[in-house]
C-alpha cells in the first residue's frame, strides 16, 4: 500500500518490480516459473509485464496489468 501513494520513480518502479516478483515466485512457484517482471511508469499510471511459464505444459505467457497511481 505505501508504493501506491509514492510519486511515480525508477525507485517506485524497482520497488514494484521485488515485490511482484517475489509475490509470484512465493504464491505460484509450484505452477509457473517466472522469466521476467518489467515495470515502468508512465505518466500517474504503472505498467507492469510478467512473462512466465507455466510449468504443466511449459507454455509462456505474457500478462500485462496497468493501474494508475
């Protein structure tokens, strides 16, 4: 919740980017093997892109979420 009320920084964006990764390695590490998270701010909104695979037919994904801030 802090992050949310951050201004928008390669700090707030490095930040993101620990968490969310960390978050989906703890949560789901069992189901998908995460390749990468990117997060970048633009303007008052985040936008962050997690590749992964998922690890019962090894196909790879990409999700992309945006949420302003």
């Amino acid at each position: 919740m802090q992050l949310i009320f951050s201004p928008n920084s390669d700090i707030l964006a490095s930040a993101t980017q620990l968490t969310v990764q960390s978050a989906l390695q703890q949560w789901l590490g069992d189901l998908i093997k995460v390749e990468e998270v990117q997060v970048t701010g633009e303007d008052s909104t985040i936008r962050i892109v997690v590749k992964y695979v998922v690890l019962k037919n090894q196909e790879r994904k990409i999700e992309e979420f945006r949420k302003a801030i």
